[in-house]
C-alpha cells in the first residue's frame, strides 16, 4: 500500500499570520522576488513541500509594494484570505484580488503581484507543483526583462470572456493546456455551492462539492493541478474514504473538524491543513445553524494523468470497499 512519508498537519492562521506580517518587516519584495512563509509537511523536512509533491505558502503583499515578473515550468493558484486593492498581473491580464478568489497562474505564464490598496496587507495562500516539477527534472525559470508587465489586456478580461455564465466566446481558439479562465470571484462561487445544495443530497463523502474547471472542456483547471470547493450543511459529518491524490485545503467559512488518520484538526477560517495520499479522513461541521466551506486544490490530475487513481470507502466493521465507476469516470477526462 502506498506510505506517504508526508502526515496530517494543520497550520492555525492565528499562528501564522504574526509570522507572515514579520517577514513584511524584514525582507522587501525586491530582496525576497516572491516573500512567503512556507509550510513544510513535518513527515518530509528535506523538501520544500505541505504534502506529497504539493507546495504551498502564504504570500503578502503591503500597500504601495510590488513584486517583479517571473515564469517557470511550475504552475501555481492563489486563495485570497484576507486584504483589498492587490492584483496580479498574468501574461498580460490584469486581475483584482478579493477575499476567497481564486486565480491562476498556470506554468509558463508570466507573473507579477503588488498591492496598490491604502488600508493594510493582502494576504494569499499559493499553491504550486514545484516538488513534482523538480523530482520530474523539467523545472526551469525565467526572469522578466523589464521588470513588471504592462498589461496588454483589460483588467480581469478573462473573466468577463469566459466566467460567471454558462456561455463560452465561439471564436475563440484556445489550445493552452490549462483553462483560458483564470479567475473564479467567491461570490459567484458561494452562490452555485448554495443553490447545489437546495437540490443536491451531495456525496457521503464530501457533502457538496464542486470543482473548479476550465470551462472549455470541463476538465481540471490545470494539467498537475486540481482545485476543489465544498459545502457541509450545519451538523452535517461525512463518512469517511481514501484514495491516491494529495489534498491542501484551507477553511474559507466556518468552524468544523476533519479526522484524518484517526487524528482530529478542527479549522476555522483560513487555517490550512493536508490530506496526504491514502490517509481515511472525514469532514465535520461543527455549527448547527452555519454551512462551513473548505477551498481545497489537490494532484489528483497528474495521478488521473498516470492511471494511479483508486478511491475507497471506509465500512463500518474497520473494512474498506472499492468505490467504482461514478468516481473513477473520471479518469481521462485529464
Ligand atoms: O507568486 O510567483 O509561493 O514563483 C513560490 C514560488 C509564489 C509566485 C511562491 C513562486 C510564487
């Protein structure tokens, strides 16, 4: 069986964010290039990694700062926690960042941040494949010559293009391997998870749960990478289940706990805490009148991508059974 070296671990934001603001006070993004506190999975310290080949790091970006443009062969997503008024500029694109927005910024995109808000620091989540990219040898990096980008589009241009309808342009002829839509704003995202949950008993699993996709062809919104959103109604707990696939997921909305490996993590908001590969682990909400969200992205495309995927439900008696078809349909779809 598989025996990942990465372990269940929850960061607590209260814990982090003091950590986060002191790295503001000792490094600009001039010396640092991208200045973020890494989670490293306690289970596997020799890599730079929250879980499996998962990286993850919490980014800020002060009033008035900006960080330099880059690219690599690693592909990267964002999780707004918390801040007004920063962007990031994506091959040309300029997009707003909000609380709880996700935006991509898939491999071999150039990529610049900065804040140019008045009222205090942009805090994010990043999430990236550089683990995997390095083990796999195909990682490279590339500066940009001039600095930051000047955007060649109009500010948030693909979500007015390709997000908030069920509409896609006809003339457009996208053939990047990642989705042409890279920004998802949370309302719009909190309201489908809503309005799923009026008509949907959802999975034992997961409760409620969406993905998040590329809109022209209803896969994963990047070739590595996955990113998920779930509800769970108030008291609801789901069973538990295992399968390959790394999970990082951050609480975007109300208190609850996880057992993962026989281990409890409660969350609230902003915390962040993994699922490595094969661990069982289950969901609570531990409110009675509030649904909680979890934001989560994961690697279950590369492993899709290599035919590693198997899924199992935890039975009663300590056992466990396959989980066939509707899940494993999946595969390919990558
Ligand atoms: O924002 O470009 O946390 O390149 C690690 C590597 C963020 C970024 C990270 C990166 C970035």
């Amino acid at each position: 069986e598989p025996t990942p070296r990465s372990v269940p671990v929850i960061w607590k934001y209260r814990e982090m964010r003091p950590l986060v603001l002191r790295a503001a006070e000792l490094v600009s993004p001039e010396e640092a290039a991208r200045r973020v506190v890494a989670l490293i999975n306690p289970g596997n310290r020799d890599t730079s990694a929250c879980v499996g080949n998962l990286y993850t790091g919490i980014q800020i970006m002060l009033p008035g700062e900006a960080a330099t443009a880059h690219r690599h062969a690693s592909s990267a997503l964002r999780f707004i926690m918390e801040g007004e008024g920063a962007y990031t500029v994506v091959d040309g694109e300029k997009m707003t960042l909000h609380a709880r927005d996700l935006v991509l910024t898939p491999n071999g995109t150039w990529h610049d941040h900065g804040n140019e808000g008045t009222s205090g620091p942009t805090i994010w989540q990043d999430g990236l494949d550089i683990p995997l990219v390095n083990v796999l040898e195909a990682n490279y990096f590339e500066l940009y010559a001039d600095g930051r980008q000047t955007p060649s589009r109009p500010v948030d241009a693909s979500y007015a293009e390709y997000g908030g309808t069920a509409l896609l342009p006809a003339t457009e002829r996208w053939t990047k391997p990642y989705s042409p839509l890279l920004k998802y704003p949370w309302e719009p995202t909190y309201e489908a998870l809503q309005r799923l949950a009026q008509r949907s008993a959802g999975s034992p699993y997961d409760g409620i749960l969406m993905e998040y996709v590329n809109p022209r062809t209803g896969g994963p919104i990047m070739a590595t990478m996955g990113a998920s959103i779930q509800l769970l109604r108030p008291g609801e707990h789901t069973r538990a289940h295992r399968h390959i696939g790394n999970i990082v997921y951050q609480c975007a909305k109300g208190r609850g706990y996880s057992i993962i490996g026989g281990q409890r993590f409660d969350w609230e908001e902003k915390d962040i805490f993994v699922v490595p590969t094969w661990y069982w682990h289950e969901h609570a909400n531990l409110s009675d009148t509030e649904d909680a969200v979890l934001f989560s992205f994961n690697d279950l495309p590369t492993m899709k991508a290599l035919a590693l995927y198997r899924e199992e439900a935890y039975v009663d008696n300590g056992g466990y059974q396959p989980v066939e078809a509707r899940e494993l349909a999946g595969v390919g779809a990558v």
